[in-house]
C-alpha cells in the first residue's frame, strides 16, 4: 500500500535533467530538522514545484528505509500543476493503467519518424550486424563499463539501454545524466515500461536495434535502471534479466559480452567472487553463444574467479567463453570517470573488483570493433 503524506518545498537541494530533489517539511511536525525529509519531483509528471509550494508525497519508500530508492516521491503540487505537455502522435503508454501513466511516441510505431528504419531490411530482419552488446546486472556497473571502451576507443558511440527491472524513469539516474553530459553516452533507450531516454521502445530487441539502425551505436550497453531487487532465493531478483538479455543480442546477431558481478568485497558467500546471480544469469538463463571478460589478475582472489568462470562456462546452458583481458591502465581509467563510483554501498578502494570486471567487459567491446 501506498502511504501518504503531504509538506511543503522548503529547499531546493539538486537538479539534473528530468529531475529534482527537495527538502520537503511534513506538514504537521514541530520544525525539527527531523522533520525535513528529501524528495524527487520528475518535472515531466509533476512539472516543477517552488519553494513554499505544498506537495503531496509518496512516502512508503522512505518510511521503509529502503536503500536506492529510500526517498520521497512528488506525486502532485496541487497548486501549481503543469501546464499541459505539447501534442503528441504516440500511443505508446508506460506505467500503464497507474495514475501516472504517460504516452510515448516510440521508437519502433507506426507514426514514428523512424518507422522506415525500423521495418527496412536491416532491421526488420533483426540485424544487429555484430554490433557488440555489453550486459550486466546492476546499474552501477555503466560508468565502469564506459571507462573501459573509452579506454581504447574514446570516440565509439555507445548507447545505453535501460530495462525495467529497476527504476522505470532515466531520470532517476544521476548518472546517466551526467554521462550523458560528458558525451560518454551518445544516446539512451528505455525499454518495457523503463521510460525518459532519448528513445522510447517497445522491446529490449526492438530497442537494440533502434540503437544500432537509428542512434549509429558502434556499442551498446543494456543494464537495468537504479534499484536491483533481490529477495534472497535463486529466482527472486530483477538481474535475471541480464540472461534473457543476452538472448535478444543472440537472436539479433550481435555480439553478447557478459560482464561478471564480482566482488572481493561482500561479505556474504554466494556473492563472494562472481556471484551466484551473475552464476544464474549467464549459466541457466542464457541459451546462447556470449564472451566472458576477465582481467588478467595473477593475485588469489584472481584465480579463485578465474576459477569460477572457467567451472561457470563448463556448466553452462549457453556457449560462454572466456575472453582474457588486459587489465594495464583500467585502474586509472575507472579513476577518471566523472560520476562517483559506488555499489551496494561500497566505492571504488571498498571493492575494487567490482568495477574492474565491468571495465574489462568495456575493454573487450572497444576491442571488438578493432577486429
């Protein structure tokens, strides 16, 4: 159930494109600074509300102490609404049948500018050309992932696809937004319900190949949105989603790279070294033929995940190879990235690994193209 609470905009505390953060006193408290609680408006469903305006909030996220999402969301300033967005075409509806659902013109309908694309040869024969695909698990790993291909390749044109498994709306995103300002990112596509990038899609496979056939991508990189859900059993988490996703660059002809969800850090065994969800993903979801990056790391904990990449690909439902990669100068590439690196809590000295092994599949993308 949702909770509700209503306040009033005392600060603006941060923006970025398509989004922002308030400090929001509930109405009712006494003043205290415990009462100011943070906030995200999407301007694109509630407009933009000012200081002293009053809002209407869900707090359940918040009021449960949840980690990516543990904030407050604007659902309505009711006295300042937004004005009414221009026409469009689309009907393409996201969020469907919620009191904030949106209608989109997407990418692959009928009235879309880039329709003729989407049903010419190349890819209404679903033909991704080779194009290689980078998946991964949680959000965290893009700007790693993007570190290693400009590591090499600092001019490839790498879309990022975002998959509804986390947050539905881009904007949720800092570092998309940020990536995108960089000019790490040459353009976005949200898939499912996931919605707010430069491209609306329908499908993931639709939205690939819009990557490649309408945005030039020479790379794309499909990851889900901020918020990975996990409950604990071996089936019960959004990452399962990277297998499935490793599928629709087989069935289109790309190239499927699986970057490993690695960690030195965690404490819990089923996610010490690859974990057990990178394990299902890419053992028993994945049906097809993906590389498998791992940098050359000569340490122990190197050869325990060399170890368990080698038993994973032995078992394995799919054909997954592993690719060794040379691991010189990923450090300070991952350094150099112009978001603040951070999963589960932890950075980049915290667990180092984790963001080493995103970097190598970056790394064996770029190096794809040079092939």
């Amino acid at each position: 159930m949702m909770q509700w609470r209503e306040g009033t905009v005392e600060e603006v505390r941060g923006r970025w494109p398509g989004a922002v953060e308030y400090a929001v006193r509930l109405a009712g408290s006494n003043g205290a600074d415990d009462d100011l609680v943070r906030a995200l408006a999407y301007t694109a469903l509630v407009g933009e509300p000012q200081v002293g305006d009053r809002v209407l909030l869900n707090a359940s996220a918040l009021l449960r102490g949840l980690g990516t999402g543990g904030l407050a969301f604007v659902v309505a300033a009711p006295d300042r609404l937004p004005a009414d967005p221009e026409a469009s075409d689309g009907h393409i509806v996201k969020a469907r049948y919620t009191p904030q659902q949106q209608m989109f013109m997407a990418v692959d309908e009928q009235d879309s500018p880039h329709h003729d694309v989407m049903t010419g040869p190349l890819a209404a024969s679903g033909d991704l050309q080779g194009m290689p695909v980078v998946v991964a698990d949680l959000h965290s790993a893009l700007p790693a992932v993007l570190a290693g291909i400009r590591l090499d390749r600092p001019h490839a044109r790498v879309v990022y696809l975002m998959t509804d498994g986390g947050a539905l709306p881009l904007a949720f995103s800092r570092n998309v937004a940020t990536l995108s300002e960089h000019g790490w990112l040459a353009g976005t596509v949200t898939v499912g319900q996931a919605y707010g990038g430069q491209h609306e899609a329908v499908t993931l496979h639709s939205g690939l190949l819009a990557a490649r056939h309408v945005l030039g991508a020479d790379i794309a990189v499909v990851i889900q949105g901020p918020g990975n859900v996990g409950t604990g059993t071996p089936w019960g988490y959004t990452g399962v989603a990277a297998g499935e996703a490793l599928n629709a660059v087989g069935t289109l002809g790309g190239r499927g790279i699986a970057a490993l969800r690695v960690s030195d850090a965690d404490a819990r065994d089923r996610h010490r070294g690859i974990s057990h969800h990178s394990t299902t993903a890419y053992g028993r979801i994945c049906l097809v033929a993906a590389d498998l990056p791992l940098p050359v790391d000569p340490t122990e904990f190197g050869l325990l995940v060399a170890d368990q990449a080698h038993r994973l690909v032995r078992e394995a439902q799919g054909a997954l190879r592993v690719r060794e990669v040379d691991a010189e100068g990923l450090d300070a590439a991952l350094r150099a990235v112009p978001v603040r690196l951070s999963t589960m809590g932890r950075g980049l000295d915290e667990d180092h690994a984790a963001f080493l092994y995103s970097a190598a599949a970056g790394r064996h993308a770029a190096r794809l193209l040079e092939s």
